[in-house]
C-alpha cells in the first residue's frame, strides 16, 4: 500500500488548466493531447507515493479516481509498468484520463529505476525475480479493496506476466509493445548489445554521453532531455545490466500464461503501436491469439504509445477497461 511523501504540484486530475473539469462521457479521452516530445512532462494529478515492496520502496505515482464516473463494485486501479530503463513519468499523458474514467492510477518506478532504490544483483532485475514483487504490490492493491488492471509496457510488460505467473490477484492484464520474449534482431536488442560493454567498463556517465552524441534526444523538449538524462544517471547500474540481459534471453512464456489466465478467467488485452519496432506487430498479433486476447494497433505510433499518441491509446484502453469491470460484477 503506498504511504503519500511529496504532493505533486500539478492540476487536480481531470481538471484543465484553469481547474474546471471537462465535460465528457466517462470512456472518452482527453481532448488535447500532449505535444509530440514533451509527454514525459505533461500536467497530471497524480501525488507522490512511496509503495512497500519486498525489494524496498518503491516511488509511484497515485491518482485517485472519478468516483462519479467509476463503473458499479468495487473501486479499480490501474497498476502501470514502466519499460527498460523508463519510469512512471512515462504515464503522464494516461493519468488524468484514466483517472476522470473512474479508475485509479498507479504509477510504478520498478525496482532500481529513476527514484526507486534496487538491489546490486543482476539477476534480481530478471522478470522471474521482479515479478513476485510486483505481484506483493497487487496483493496489496487488492487487499486494500481495489480491483487492480495491470499494464506492462516493453520489459514492464515480461514483469507483468512474471507477476501474473507469481499468483498476481488481477482482474485483466495489458501487454503493451511487449513480447512473448526475447527481444528479436534489430535496431533496439544491437543497442543492448552495444550498451553493455561501456556500461559494465566506462559507467552510467559513458552512457549518457553515448546517448546525447547519438542525437536520439535532439529534437524532443529541453525539459524532457533532462528528465531522460536525470533518470538514466539515477538508474541502477546493475538494474540497467539485468534488465538488458533479460530482453536478450527471455523465454517464451505465452503457453504458461495461457493456462493462468484461462484458470483464473482474466481478461487480455495486446496493444501496440502500428510502427513498433522492437517486437514486431505480426508478434504480438500472434501472441494476442494464443492468449485469446483482444487485440489492437495505435495508429502514429511506434514502440510507445504511451508518450507517441496517447489520445489514441486512451481511445483502446479505458473502454476496454470499463467493460471488463462490468463483466467482472456480471460474473
């Protein structure tokens, strides 16, 4: 159960900038989306939160929800999953909407991620290691009396499996941009390969420099190149290495998932962006039809939704949401 530790100065969620709520129906998105580049820094109303974890705290983001617009039973929070070296800053676009839909929020950084503390171990960045971890969070959602919905993004989406394996008490699951494992050849698994060496020899600062030399942050707001420069230094080195090693050496988990979530009657949702170039979308397709789970593709988007067209994502995620919420008091 998270413990609040610093408010968040942002607007209250679902209010606009002057404090007036909008008006729109529950399953709709916001209005204006954040500009392109500058998601990460988006105004929310989030507070900030410190989570108990059986890795030590963790900080998160916690947004409460509409209870004017939640659908009937118990309350529902949406646990959210960051990917390899991310953050809960990743879902600053999603908090508002989620929240204005009647459904809570919380934001994780995962073990040794920007303002989470992590162990020095590798391997306990590994899925199988961070899932039970995050399955305790569940647990602690649910024993709270939430009814949580769980979204992984990326790596945070391996965790999410691994946690669901662990015995997780969720009432759906969202795989986002996520595989059945290993991360294929291409563009992002060579990165990992040629990270790790300067990692593990030059240090965290090496890497920065790497990424700033690359140009992969030129053209995104100032604000947000220092986010992503602060929390790529404040990551652990170890987290980085484990994580890294883990989308090289993933196995594929579908089949294992497949008999828990047909167990335990919990609704899937695969969901991705159209141009994703880690997993290909033909992947993920195939593993929505293995889980027998609903499928989509965010069109203008490629490996983050959630910071590249989050008004589309919003569009497949809260009705998508809702409707299992009521199917769960329907029995």
């Amino acid at each position: 159960m998270g413990r609040p530790e610093t408010p968040d100065t942002a607007r209250p969620a679902g209010a606009a900038a002057d404090g007036v709520a909008p008006h729109r129906p529950p399953d709709a998105s916001p209005a204006l989306p954040p500009a392109r580049g500058t998601a990460q820094r988006h105004p929310h109303g989030a507070r900030t939160v410190t989570v108990d974890s059986a890795l030590g705290p963790l900080t998160a983001w916690r947004a409460d929800a509409d209870e004017s617009a939640a659908v009937e039973g118990p309350p529902a929070t949406a646990v959210l999953l960051p990917g390899y070296s991310g953050s809960k800053e990743d879902f600053a676009p999603l908090v508002d909407a989620i929240a204005a839909a009647g459904i809570g929020v919380l934001a994780l950084d995962l073990p040794g991620q920007y303002e989470s503390p992590g162990p020095d171990t590798e391997a306990d960045y590994r899925p199988g290691a961070l899932g039970p971890v995050v399955a305790g969070v569940v647990a602690d959602e649910a024993a709270a009396g939430r009814r949580v919905l769980l979204l992984g993004h990326s790596f945070g989406g391996l965790v999410a499996r691994a946690a669901v394996l662990a015995g997780a008490p969720v009432h759906g699951l969202t795989l986002m941009d996520s595989g059945p494992g290993e991360l294929p050849m291409g563009g992002r698994r060579t990165q990992l390969d040629v990270l790790e060496p300067v990692l593990r020899r030059r240090g965290i600062d090496a890497v920065v420099a790497l990424r700033d030399a690359s140009g992969e942050w030129s053209s995104t707001d100032p604000e947000v190149v220092a986010l992503l420069r602060e929390r790529l230094r404040r990551s652990a080195v170890a987290g980085l290495l484990g994580m890294g090693d883990a989308l090289r050496s993933e196995p594929d988990r579908t089949a294992e998932l497949v008999a828990a979530v047909r167990a335990r009657r919990v609704p899937c949702l695969i969901v991705c962006g159209i141009d994703d170039d880690a997993w290909p979308v033909s992947m993920q397709r195939t593993m929505a039809d293995r889980l027998e789970a609903e499928f989509a593709s965010i069109p203008h988007a490629a490996h983050a939704p959630n910071v590249e067209n989050p008004t589309a994502l919003l569009d497949v995620l809260v009705p998508t949401w809702r409707t299992w919420l009521r199917d769960d008091m329907l029995g």
